[in-house]
C-alpha cells in the first residue's frame, strides 16, 4: 500500500455555526491525483484550508506526511496555488522569475539569501511550466494562462512532493485549460507528484484524476480510475441540482461518464 | 559644490541624510505596494508628541519622539488585531500625538522657533548627538530590511500565499511598521515631520512608473531618494531653505517630469 500523504480523520469545520465541512474522512496516497469537487460554497475551500493548516479543525484529526498537522514543520514539501492567485496587483513590479522565486524563499529560510541552487530550481521550474522564455517579462504584462503557469512554477519550486491548486482554471481561456491539465498529468505521471485539485469544473476534472472527493459539506471519497458512477456524481450535485460548467460546454453526465 | 562639505554641519546633514533615504526609499516601496503610504503620516504626527514632550520634560527629543513612535505603532498594531480598522487605527494615534503636543507646546512658552526645524527640517539641525543615533540606529534598521527583504516581498505581493508557506507574516508586518516608525523619526531631523510621509512616498512612486522588477524598483527608489537629498540640501545651502521643503519639492519636481515622459511616450516600454 502506498505511503498515506494526508489523512483526514472524521474532521469537521464550521465558521460560527454555520458547518462548512462535516466528519470528513479520507485519505490521499503518493502517487493520486485527487479532484476535489462540489458545488460553490461547499466547503471545497475550507478542506484546502484545512490541509494548509491555515484553519484547525472544530473536531477530528489530520495528518499529513504521517504527522499531526499542528507539529508539522516541513511546509516546503507541500505547493500551494490559491484560488485567485492572478487576482494580484497586476501593476505590481516583478518579473516572472522573481514571482517563481518567491517559492525558494521557505526553503531558504528566514534572513538567509536565495543561493545559486535555488536560482537554479526556480529554472528547472519555470522549464517545467513552459515559461522559461518569459523570465524577464513582468508579470502583469501577460495573459491568464501564462500567469497561471508562473504560480505554477512558483508552487514547483519548492520541489513539493504535495501540490495543491484551489480553482487554478478560473478566468483562462478553453485552449490555455487544456495545456493546463496536461501540464497537471505530466506532473503527475513524470514527475510522479501527488495533486490535489479544487475544482467545480467536474467534466474536466474527472477526466484527469483517479480519486475524486464530492464535497457538500459531507465528504465522499471515490476511486474513479475505472470511471465515475451516477452515484458518485449525485454526491455532489444533489437531485435538483443543475449540471453548469462556468465557461464551456461539456456533454451531459451520462453521456461522457458513465459506462 | 565642495566648499559646502567644508562644515561640520552639512558634512553631519549629507551623511545622515544619504543614510535616511536609503532607509526611507526600501520602506517607501513597501508601504506603498502595501497600500499603507499614509502610515509614515500617521506616525510622524505621532512623534511630534513626543518631541514636544521630550522637550518640555528636558528628555532628548529624539529619543522620547523614538518612543512615542514604536508604542504607537505597536498599538495601531494591537487595535488592529482588535478589528479596529488600520487607517481608523492610525487616525486615533494620528490626532492623539498631534493634540499631545499641541497642549505641551501651549504650557511652555520656549521652544517655538526650535520646534519649526522638527517640523520641516534644518540644515543645521542635525547635531553630534543626533547623527550618533541616526547612523546606529539607521543601520541597524537597513540591515534588519534587507536581512527579510524576500520574505517582505513576498508577503507584499501575496499575503496569503506567504502564510500558507510558512513566513511568519504577523511578525513580519509588525516588524515592519515598527521599522516605519524608527524610520520616521530619524528622517525628522532633516526633512521634517511634515514631510516626511512625502520622503517615503515619492522615491517609490517614482520607481514604480519607470521599473518592471521589483530589485529594480528598490534599486531606483533608492537613487531617487539619495539624489533628491544631494539636489535639497545643496539648495538648501546656498538659498537658505527649509531641508525638508528643498527634498520634497525637488522630488514632486522629479516625479512630474517622469509622469509627463511617460504621457508624451505612451509606447515607451518600462526598462528593467
């Protein structure tokens, strides 16, 4: 059995009272490529969050690289891209490169300069992401697509064994989404990193992972390397529940998943 | 030129006031990207609170205007974490600084004509004792930025990514609005407290219009602000001039010409 990267242990979560994630239990392995999906609001965020330990859970226990979260110290094995990381300033002054090396800064540690080796990894990353020929642009002069690939890069600089990326497709054109998801396989097959991918895009998603996690509030783990159930679906879209992918067209559910 | 490097004075004016602008330009980038230019304000009002107080209880103004900056900028910090809003935060210590000293300089009758160089700056204001504390304590304040320069610029362009990978961003942020307030108060003396927010705010500016980098953004930020203080005190000298009116109107000058080159060349691309 493969090496347990984040365990979730009946963990819930609310923001006053209002619950956002309840009794949460699951598991991702070395290796997966774990889509999370659910509706807006569903709590998709808050599970990342929770990763991230940027919130702690009301109730459960998570662990991660086989630690308990709160005594987790080694965050540079883990790469993050947040929901809106191209809603930055887009006047900011920084070229690519420095926007990538902000990634070695943890590694690097606090009051310690980048050395040449990590100038040297935020190269191999920015090759990684298909940005090399950019480094020098400033990053607000470039479209979504690219953008998104330098945030990319920066989360691969770390050289994570984890990446987790909170809605990264959100605001990129259809052609840039699918050189995207490439990019994600190869990452994931190549280079044989573990993703978490947020996303309320299911067509897409399912299409690339082998475990998805339906989030409403409850969670529901599926392996879905050998195809996605109806069941799996309902989890998280509930009867009733319109089927809208926000930019594109995809097919019906039951025509592209179910076999 | 050199003659004027002749007096102890201006010898004392020019290396202080080369030391400040470095500070002043590298903190200025910051405060700005961050949205904060108008902290620098804030507790340079403040701090003439504690020049009046130190004057009127016979403590080293610049000493006693060092501690009413840091405590108010540790507290615009704890009211903040009390969600007071952070421009409310600084409004409050903003006007009880300013009123504190108004109320001393009103019971003593003594030191109006000193107070106008605390005010807008004096080319014979910096005094033996001052330029001691200026480059001590200015040094140091350089060398704590540029020891968590990265980590500051990351937090400056994403705040939460910052967080999350791990950078102490709450400590960083205090660290820095109390580097704000040191800052403030060593630059007193020669542009003022009245203009010292326009010390922090200009260089960066400028820098910000003409550079695609942020290495280069600091890095002309800091040119700009050495030259403006070469260009002031020099005119200050020879026309006898407030220092602080000299830098400042030499920087809008500065900052116009940019803004104007940069409208008359709309095609021109920002250098690196």
């Amino acid at each position: 059995m493969a090496e347990k990267i984040v365990e979730f242990e009946n963990v819930s979560f609310g923001y006053g009272r209002q619950p956002a994630v309840e009794k949460a239990t699951f598991s991702i392995e070395r290796g997966d490529f774990v889509g999370v999906i659910g509706p807006n609001g569903s709590g998709k965020t808050t599970i990342v969050k929770l990763m991230l330990n940027l919130l702690k859970p009301d109730e459960g226990s998570i662990m991660i690289f086989g630690k308990g979260i709160a005594d987790f110290r080694e965050w540079r094995r883990v790469g993050y891209v947040p929901q809106k990381a191209t809603n930055f300033d887009q006047n900011f002054p920084a070229t690519v490169f420095e926007v990538a090396s902000m990634g070695r800064i943890p590694k690097a540690g606090l009051a310690r300069r980048l050395s040449s080796a990590d100038y040297a990894a935020v190269e191999r990353a920015l090759k990684t992401a298909g940005i090399l020929n950019l480094r020098d642009s400033r990053i607000g002069d470039l479209s979504g697509g690219q953008q998104q690939r330098v945030f990319i890069a920066r989360a691969l600089a770390t050289e994570p064994e984890l990446l987790i990326l909170d809605e990264p497709t959100v605001g990129v054109d259809m052609e840039a989404q699918h050189n995207f998801y490439a990019l994600l396989r190869r990452l994931n097959k190549e280079f044989g990193l573990t993703l978490v991918l947020v996303s309320h895009d299911i067509g897409l998603v399912s299409k690339n992972v082998n475990k998805l996690a339906c989030v409403n509030i409850a969670v529901t783990f599926h392996d879905v390397s050998k195809g996605l159930s109806t069941a799996d679906l309902h989890c998280a879209y509930p009867a009733g529940m319109a089927f809208v992918p926000h930019h594109h067209h995809i097919p019906t559910p039951s025509a592209r998943f179910i076999r | 030129m050199l003659e004027l490097l002749q007096y102890g004075f201006m010898q004392r004016a020019f290396i202080a006031g080369i030391l400040i602008a470095l500070l002043c330009a590298v903190i200025g980038v910051f405060l700005v990207l961050r949205r904060m230019s108008l902290l620098g304000d804030g507790l340079a009002h403040i701090s003439f609170g504690g020049i009046a107080a130190g004057m009127f209880f016979g403590v080293y103004p610049l000493l006693s205007a060092l501690a009413f900056s840091v405590l108010a900028a540790i507290g615009i910090q704890k009211l903040k974490s009390m969600k007071v809003y952070g421009d409310a935060a600084i409004a409050i210590f903003f006007s009880f600084g300013l009123s504190m000293g108004v109320v001393l300089v009103s019971l003593s009758h003594g030191f109006k004509a000193d107070l106008f160089s605390y005010l807008f700056g004096s080319i014979l204001a910096v005094s033996g004792t001052d330029i001691l504390l200026i480059l001590a304590v200015g040094i140091a304040t350089l060398v704590a930025l540029l020891l968590f320069y990265k980590e500051l610029f990351y937090m400056t362009f994403d705040e939460d990514s910052a967080r999350a990978s791990g950078i102490p961003v709450e400590r960083l942020n205090a660290m820095l609005v109390v580097l704000t307030a040191i800052t403030v108060v060593l630059s007193m003396r020669i542009v003022g407290i009245l203009l010292v927010s326009s010390f922090l705010v200009i260089p960066a500016s400028i820098a910000l219009l003409i550079c695609r980098s942020f290495r280069n953004t600091i890095g002309v930020a800091a040119l700009i602000g050495v030259a403006s203080v070469i260009t002031g005190l020099t005119l200050a000298y020879y026309f006898d001039l407030a220092t602080g009116g000299a830098i400042v109107l030499t920087l809008v000058g500065g900052f116009a010409v940019v803004l104007l080159y940069k409208k008359l060349s709309p095609r021109l691309t920002p250098r690196t």
